[in-house]
C-alpha cells in the first residue's frame, strides 16, 4: 500500500511538472500585434526590439520591458499662460500630433515623454509668443504652427518621437481685450453691411438709369424711322405725282401731234388751221389770265366769223 501511494504522488508531481513546464513555455511566446513593438530586456539589459510576429523569450532571464505603440498619437494640453511683446497676458492650449519613430530610445531616452513634450511645448510656446505683439499673435497662427512643430521635432528627436504637427487650439486674450475686439467686429460687420447697402442702391440706379437710357434710345430710333419712313412716302407720292404729271403733258403733246398730223393728212387750208389755233386761245380765255395777245391774223378770222354770225341771226329772224 505504502509503494502504492508513492506511485500515485510521483505520477501527480510529474504531471504537476509537466504542466508548469507546459505553462512556462507558452508564456515565452509572444505575439506582437500590427503598430506595436515591444522592447525587450535580458537581466535587465537591453535585448532586442520586437516587431510584428511572434517571438520567443527565454524563461526567468528576457522580459519585456515596454510596449510601445507606434500608432500617431494626440495629445491636447491645458491653457497655458503666455505673454505677449506689448505685455497682454492670455491662454494658450494647444495640441500635439506626434509619432513614435524609434521604440529603444523612447523607452530609455525621457523618464515621462509625455509630461515632457507638455512641458517642453509650454516653454516654445512662451518663447514663440514673447517675440509677438497681441494683433501678430491673432493672425499669424499657421506661423506659429509651424515654428512650434520645428522645435518640439528637434527637442524630441533623442527620445525617438517625430512632432507631426502642432495646432493652436485656443487663444483665449483678456476680458477687457475681448470686448474690445467684440465692438470692432461688431462695428466692422456694419460698416461691411452699409457698404454693401451702398453699393445695392448704387447698381439699382445704374439699372435704373440705364433702362431709362435704353428706352430713349428705343424711342428716338422709333422717332427716326418713322421720320424716314414718312419722308420716304412723301417723297415716293411726289415722285409718282411728278411722274403722273409728266404722263399727262406727253400724253397732250402726243395728243396735239396727233391731231395737227391728222389735219395736215387731211389737207387742211389755213383758214381751218386758223380755226383751231381760235380754239386753243378761247381755251386759254377760260383760264386765271387777264390779258391775252392774239396774233393779227387770228383777230381778221375773229372778225370774220363774227360778221357770219351775225348774218346767220339776220336770215333767222
């Protein structure tokens, strides 16, 4: 019985054993996940970096000493008091973008690093601030910026962290500075408005002024071709009066012609001819003239006409 229970305590101490063993050996596995690194450390010296992967310690001698992540990193700090050139005190608060670039020297390079980047950014920010008046400190922020970036990268290098970028979160000045800086605004707000009421009065009279202008325009050129148009038909009535006037005198000449062609064909003596030419003053006797000459040869013919005439009443009665 007694060899028996010896049996059985060493076959549990060995199965014991081997677990510990079992246990032991899978906590010298390690798995570094994606953006992190872990800096490892043999009797308490530096070992090796461990990248992603998975790695093997020895047991009881390597040990991990940090892990670091190698993700961007933010950090957003309080307000900081700061003063100006034209002595104004204000806060501050900015924030820090930045990245671990080198796992070894973040590890052993600073004591805190991010208690030193805070402090180290408050200190730039005074000296930075210190060389500016109050309205450059205003509107010069991207200058800042970026003086700030490049001396937090600089100071940050040994303790193996890169400063992406630095932001002026807030610039908080003096209550008394703030009202001030409210009133202006408020007057450049309406001075910006009654500007741009000037101008909407000024571009609403030039419209106005310029449909005014167009509309004389319109209606002088309406006048004009009017004008043209009556004076083209006054001018197109005469010369179709003109015309009509000239048809007709042709058309009597041709008459006339006519007429003593026919006498002359018909053999015509000269008291015939005389005849007619009585006819065409008797004619021109019915007109406005009040004094008509009648050639001595036409006044024998008058005179004879008028005896045979009045022998021709004689013989009536």
């Amino acid at each position: 019985m007694v060899v028996a229970s010896g049996g059985l305590y060493g076959a549990i101490g060995f199965l014991v054993l081997c677990i510990v063993i079992a246990l032991v050996a899978v906590s010298c596995i390690k798995i570094v996940p994606q953006a992190t690194a872990m800096v490892v450390e043999r009797l308490g010296g530096y070992l090796a970096t461990w990248s992603v992967g998975m790695h093997f310690k020895m047991p009881f001698v390597d040990r991990v000493a940090r892990r670091v992540n190698l993700k961007e990193q933010v950090i957003d700090f309080k307000p900081q008091p700061v003063i100006t050139k034209d002595n104004v005190t204000m806060q501050i608060d900015t924030v820090v973008f930045f990245q671990i670039t080198d796992p070894k020297l973040y590890a052993y390079g600073v004591e805190n690093p991010l208690m030193a980047i805070e402090n180290l950014t408050a200190t730039t920010l005074r000296n930075i601030i210190g060389d500016l008046e109050l309205d450059e400190t205003l509107t010069s922020r991207e200058l800042i910026n970026s003086k700030m970036r490049i001396n937090l990268d600089e100071a940050t290098d040994p303790w193996g962290i890169k400063v992406n970028r630095v932001e002026l979160k807030n610039i908080i000045p003096p209550a008394e500075i703030q009202d001030s800086m409210e009133k202006q605004m408020k007057a450049e707000r309406e001075r910006r408005e009654k500007i741009l009421v000037a101008e909407g009065e000024k571009k609403s009279s030039i419209l106005v002024a310029e449909g005014k202008k167009e509309a004389a325009i319109l209606e002088a050129e309406a006048e004009k071709e009017a004008a043209i148009l009556r004076a083209e038909a006054k001018k197109e009535a005469t010369i179709r009066e003109a015309e009509g006037q000239a048809e007709a005198i042709l058309k009597l000449q041709q008459a006339n012609a006519d007429g003593i062609r026919v006498i002359k064909e018909a053999g015509a003596d000269a008291a015939v001819l005389q005849m007619k030419s009585l006819e065409a003053f008797a004619k021109a006797a019915d007109g406005k003239a009040t004094k008509i000459i009648i050639p001595s040869e036409i006044q024998g013919l008058a005179g004879a006409v008028t005896a045979i005439g009045e022998l021709a009443k004689t013989e009536k009665q």
